[in-house]
C-alpha cells in the first residue's frame, strides 16, 4: 500500500510540474508542442539518469524507485518509460523487437489518437 502511495503522490507531482513547464513555455508564445518536446526530453534524460543512479543506491524493492520512476516522471511524461524499454531492446541486442515496438507505438498512438478524435466528435 505505500508503494502505491508513493506512485500516486509521484504522479501527481510530475503532472503539476509537467503543467507548470507547459504554462510556463506557453507564457513565452512558443507553440504548445515546444512544451510537450520539452519534457518529453528532460523526462527521458531524468529515466535515463535516474536509473543507474538509483538502482545504485536503492534497491527495487524500496518505494524510492517506483515512487520516482514510475510515479514521478511517469506523470511528467509516459514517454520515458516507452524510450528506457526501446533502450533496454536496443541494448540488449534485440534490434528487431525494438525497432517494431518504436514503430508500432509512434503509428499506432498517432492512429489511436486521431480515432479518438474522430470517436469524440461523433458522440
């Protein structure tokens, strides 16, 4: 249960900062996708980092771990999870898997979106 917690209060974290960077940026008249990029990037750098820095000195099974990763920057931007995985493919040798698991994500979300977009207008 506090694993949960700490996902949770992570979460929501890293959504009100993913927000504040959002409104921030769009203060500077920048188009909304900058912001987007923005912390897509600073939130694959941070998985990245973190990673290896945690798993360093924390070990998985703490709520340390889940609480930053998974709930922080997880609520920060979901494509940190998606680039430390295709990461994980690439690294370990498994350059097909990861090359349809990247392409399938990017067409498939893209595809799942405009559906969603078509689904919410005709509603």
């Amino acid at each position: 249960m506090v694993v949960i917690l700490s996902v949770g209060v992570g979460g929501a974290a890293g959504a009100i900062l993913r927000w504040l960077i959002s409104q921030a940026i769009s203060g500077l008249s920048a188009p909304a996708f900058w912001a987007t990029l923005f912390v897509n990037v600073v939130g694959c750098i941070l998985m990245g980092f973190l990673v290896v820095y945690l798993d360093a000195r924390w070990p998985s099974e703490t709520i340390v771990r889940p609480g930053i990763l998974v709930g922080l920057l997880g609520g920060f931007t979901t494509y940190s999870a998606f680039s430390m995985e295709a990461v994980g493919m690439l690294a370990a040798g498994l350059y097909s898997r990861a090359a349809v698991y990247i392409l399938s994500t990017l067409i498939l979300c893209i595809l799942a979106t405009w559906a969603g977009l078509i689904l919410g207008r005709s509603a």
